[in-house]
C-alpha cells in the first residue's frame, strides 16, 4: 500500500503549483519504485556505494492534466544469480501495474501503466550484470 505523510501538504516554491505537482509525482513515482523488495533510484542519482540488485528509472512528468508521457526503468541485478531474480522482480512489478495503477498525489493522480513493449533484456550489460529495460506510460489526471 501507499501511505501518506507529510507528502499530502502544499508545496511553495515561487507559488508555481506546477511544481508542488512534479514533486508530488516525483514522490509517488519514488514510492513505487521503492516497493519491490530492491533499492529504487534515480537514473541520474545512484550512490557510489549502491549494491546489486537495484532498481533505476528516470521519470517523465506529464505536462498538463489528462496528458500522458513515458519513461523507463532498468532492473540491474548480478548475472551470478542468474536469470530468476531479476524475472521474478519484473514479474511483481508487472502484477503491479496491472489494469494500470492509480497513485495519489498533489491535485489529482496518476495513472501508472505498463509501456509497449514491457520488458527486454539489455544486449550487451556491463560485466557481472544483468540488467532488464522496463517502459511506463503515465497519465496525469486532474482532481
């Protein structure tokens, strides 16, 4: 389940609704990606010291209510363990996601869905990784 904290309050940065929105949907995306049993972070922002497994993605945020954009995450796990954890992690995400996932946030919701195509294995991953290309749609839906 998500749950709601402080995350739920205005926020004000030059009075821009707009974004208190992008970082609400920021948040909500965070969250989500978070809820897998694995370490979800920024494309952009991974920690020096992150371990496998681990999650990545870089977030699209629609540009106006009712309008869609898409983004991609990638699963990166050891390729020692073999090819199961790393299906198995898409396969939760995937039951996720299923029928589309609505989440909360700043002035409405998101809808969180699976991109054609789902899932392909990335050719060639650095050594000692595997690592799985997943695509999302998002839709912005107004209050």
């Amino acid at each position: 389940g998500i749950r709601h904290g402080a995350a739920g309050r205005q926020v004000q940065k030059g009075g821009a609704a707009v974004m208190g929105t992008a970082e609400s949907i920021n948040r909500a995306l965070n969250t989500f990606f978070n809820g897998f049993g694995i370490p979800g972070y920024l494309e952009d922002n991974i920690p020096p010291a992150a371990s496998l497994p681990y999650l990545t993605y870089k977030p699209a945020v629609p540009g106006g209510w009712n309008e869609e954009a898409s983004f991609h995450g990638r699963l990166w796990y050891p390729s020692s363990a073999g090819r199961l954890p790393i299906l198995q992690t898409e396969d939760q995400i995937s039951a996720a996601l299923a029928g589309g996932l609505t989440v909360p946030c700043e002035g409405g919701a998101i809808l969180l869905r699976k991109g054609p195509p789902w899932a392909q294995p990335m050719d060639n991953p650095p050594e000692g990784y595997l690592c799985e290309y997943l695509n999302f749609e998002i839709t912005q839906l107004c209050e």
